[in-house]
C-alpha cells in the first residue's frame, strides 16, 4: 500500500504518533526529500523509525521547508534500502538507487503501476515505481501530469517534487484540522489483524497485515464474514455472539442442541438470518 506526507512550507512537522501509525502499517522502509532553492534533496533507506527521525531532526528549521515523506510496503522489488521512495527522475539506475542524492525533480508514489511491474526481474530488483521514474526521467515538468493522470485513474497516488516548478499532488487528501496531505489513512492508529479473516465488532480483519478502522471498513465486508464464518465451521469453533453486529444473524439449519447459541437465539430473536456463502 505505502503511503506519502506532503508537508507544504510552514505547517508543523507530523507528530511522533502519526509517524509512528505509518511505519506499523507500512514497515518497509521509509525515506524523505525537500526542496532547496531549485534543487530536490533526497534521503531513504531508513528501515527503523529511529533511524527515519533521527535523520529528519537533522533538518535545519523543517517547519520552514516543503517535505514529502513515504513509508514503504513491499509490491515489486524487495525490501531493501535501495528500492524505498522517493526518487529522482533519472535515466541512471544507481541514482534511482542512491541512498542520498541531489536532483532537480524526485518522485514518491503510493499504489502499483501494473503497466511497469510486470518489467520486474531478480536479477535487476527494480520496482514499478523505479521503472516509472526512469521512464519520465526526459519528460519536461508541464507534460508529467498528463502522463500520471490515467496511472492515478486507476487508484495510484503520486507526488513530484520540482525545484524550479510547483509541487504536484495526484490523489492526497488533507484532514481537516491538518496542514499535511496524505495518500491514505494508514497515519491513522493501526488495529492488529489475525491469520485468518476473522471479525469483531465493526472491524473486519483479514490476512492482509496491518490496516486501520477506515482501510478495515474498505475491505469487502461480505466475504470477509463469509471466511470466518466457513473457517469457524470448519474447524467446529463457536462463532462468538458478541462478533455479530445487531443486525446480523447466521444458522446453519442444525439442530438447536448443537448450536453455539443455545443459550440466546440471535435468529430467533431478531427473526432475521444472515445468509453466509460456505
């Protein structure tokens, strides 16, 4: 998933809460750039949060410079130093790598770009994004925007950091109260998430990491009920009545003796069933 921060010019650094939400829900390694003057400065690979704070409370005055931050989740390349954002625009595969590295445009993306993942091989490690990077590297600044637009059609989020032209967003969003635009709500406090689809009270949970209440919400809650419940089936595990919403019921036409509710017919009660799909 990842996710971006674009702190404009003057607005507060994130808290330590918000940053630490975004490295729980997006571990795998987090980087920042800045614009000075004309000039895109660009440090990552920082694969601790210590080591990402560490880095930006080197800053000189940050509340004064425009910043952009990204956590990394893993897609196409591995996790390693190298492969987390932002980048530079650039032609040459070791700047797209460089750990600290001076440029005049860089880029930060949150989503996956099909159309250059599928370029991903062992032996060269580069992800999507990097393969977008480069390609983009010769496109003059005005004419970046029509090409990101169809990739941001299709869910991805992008900011491009220009030292000589303004800054452009696709698809972030500033709360309200918040000077800083993000890419999506994982800087929000993370709720843990089980093995195997499971669901408890208004947070649906699945095998997919860690996510907070608004991405859980996002999740098709239909087939993630329909997995506890087949999985609860299964392996003869009650299916807990405080795990079903008030409106919501399931009988699987057994017999009442060997049902988990016998104590409380939640059908019954409520004259209503919840069809599951087992």
């Amino acid at each position: 998933m990842c996710i971006i921060l674009y702190k404009p010019r003057k607005v507060p650094m994130p808290s330590l809460e918000v940053m630490t939400n975004c490295f729980e829900s997006n571990p795998n390694g987090a980087g920042f750039m800045w614009k000075e003057g004309d000039i895109i400065h660009i440090s990552k690979g920082y694969m601790t949060l210590d080591a990402l704070q560490g880095a930006l409370n080197q800053l000189d005055n940050p509340k004064q410079l425009e910043l952009v931050i990204h956590f990394r989740i893993s897609t196409t390349g591995s996790s390693v130093p190298q492969n987390t954002h932002p980048f530079p625009l650039s032609n040459d595969v070791d700047d797209l790598r460089a750990l600290n590295i001076i440029c005049e445009r860089g880029l930060a993306h949150n989503g996956i770009l099909h159309d250059y993942a599928k370029f991903h091989n062992i032996a060269t490690d580069m992800s999507d994004t990097m393969y977008f990077a480069k390609s983009i590297a010769g496109v003059k600044s005005r004419f970046i925007e029509n090409i990101i637009a169809p990739h941001a059609a299709k869910g991805s989020r992008f900011v491009v950091m220009s030292g000589k032209d303004k800054t452009i967003t696709f698809g972030m969003t500033k709360p309200k109260g918040t000077g800083i635009w993000y890419s999506n709500t994982t800087y929000l406090k993370p709720v843990a998430l089980w093995d195997k689809y499971n669901f408890s009270g208004t947070h649906w949970m699945g095998n997919v990491g860690t996510r907070n209440t608004q991405q859980l919400l996002d999740i098709d809650k239909e087939r993630a009920w329909s997995r506890y419940v087949k999985n609860q089936y299964k392996t003869g595990q009650p299916i807990l009545r405080d795990e079903v919403e008030d409106d919501e019921a399931v009988c699987f036409g057994k017999d009442c003796a060997s049902c988990n509710w016998a104590d409380g017919c939640t059908v019954i009660k409520k004259g209503k069933i919840k069809e599951v799909l087992l």
